[in-house]
C-alpha cells in the first residue's frame, strides 16, 4: 500500500510504502473494543465511598436489653436496618485498571490504524511543527491538511512549540508514536502522522 507523503501545505513531496501484512489485513474489531475499555476503566476515578456501619456516626450502646421487651432484638443504632444506619457493602474507593496481554494492545492498535487507512483518514506529513506558538496558525495548517473537528497528531517526539499552539484546539490532540493507544485512533476523525511516525509504528507493530 503506498501512501502520499504531503507539507505542511497538503502539496505532494513523496510517497510512503506500508506494509499490507500490518495495516491490509482483516480489522479484528473486539481487539479494538477490548483495549478501548480497559483504557476506559484506567481512567475511572473510582473515589465512590459509602460508610459502613461501622463508619457511621452514633452509640454503640445496645438500645435495650435482649429479652424480655416484647420488641426485636438489636444491638447497635447504627444497624443496616434502621433509618440512619450503615450500607451493608457499601462502595470503596478504588482503582478500576487492569491489564492486558501486551500482543492484544499491539493487534488492537494495529487493527484501529489499518481500520482509518481503508477508511481514507490517515494524513501523513513529512513534519509536524510550529515556528511559533499560535494557535490560529496551527488551526490553519490543519484545515490545510483537511482536517475539521476531532483529529489526532502523531509525531516521534512532538514538537513542544505545535502543542502547545493545539493543546486548546477542542478535539485535537499531539501524542509521541510510543504512547498511541488505539482508543486515540478510533476517537479521532481524522489523524495526521509524521511520515517518520507512522515507519516506526510499522516496526514496533510488524
């Protein structure tokens, strides 16, 4: 598969052959959805917290005496069965990340990639950087590049002065190649790669 290799001007200056056996193959799209929800769940704040009865305010006096009142027995007011009383398991801060096999975030990763190469939203550059910080420039060259609403950029090691002119952009995010994760291909209508990028994630993902 060869692909144009574009400036910062969308003017053609080369082109970029990819492998057909990493990003041509079929798309395995519950690899995608596998890794789009564990990086969902990492980014859970899980600070939920209910009290228990144990963490409830109150006596821990028994309200009366066991038998002999004609009444239920109970020993504590802040008993789960009274109005005010503990959650019986209630919800604990706690973290919902887990982890998977590296070989399923790679497949993932890969299978996201080749899905926006069929789909035509790949836009690869020879560079991706900013003389200044401007935010107008910046929107300007993506709307040169094509690109109109949620868009990704990917660059070997992101040019501090181009993010920090996009980072207010809404929609627009810079990542390095090395950190790319699949759920930032698929939220992302549009990604524009370096053509250095886009050789390494080749390599890592072969």
């Amino acid at each position: 598969m060869e692909l144009d290799v574009v400036n910062s001007s969308n003017e053609r200056v080369g082109a970029l052959t990819v492998s057909d056996e990493v990003f041509g193959g079929r798309v395995n799209g519950d690899l995608i959805w596998e890794s789009v929800v564990r990086e969902n769940a990492s980014k859970r704040r899980g600070t939920h917290k209910a009290k228990n009865r144990a963490l409830v305010s109150g006596s821990g006096k028994k309200p009366w005496r066991q038998k002999g009142t004609g009444r239920a027995r109970v020993g504590s007011i802040r008993t789960p069965l009274w109005r005010h009383g503990g959650t019986v398991f209630p919800p604990q801060p706690r973290s919902y990340e887990y982890a998977l096999p590296k070989k399923v975030e790679c497949g993932a990763l890969r299978a996201a990639l080749g899905q926006k190469l069929k789909d035509g939203q790949v836009v690869i550059v020879d560079q991706l950087a900013a003389s200044e910080i401007k935010t107008k420039a910046a929107v300007a060259m993506l709307r040169t590049l094509g690109v109109d609403g949620k868009a990704l950029l990917i660059d070997v090691k992101p040019d501090e002065t181009l993010a920090k002119s996009v980072r207010n952009v809404p929609g627009v995010r810079f990542v390095a190649s090395g950190k790319v994760t699949a759920r930032d291909v698929m939220d992302a209508e549009r990604v524009v790669a370096t053509k250095d990028a886009l050789e390494k994630l080749q390599e890592a993902l072969a």
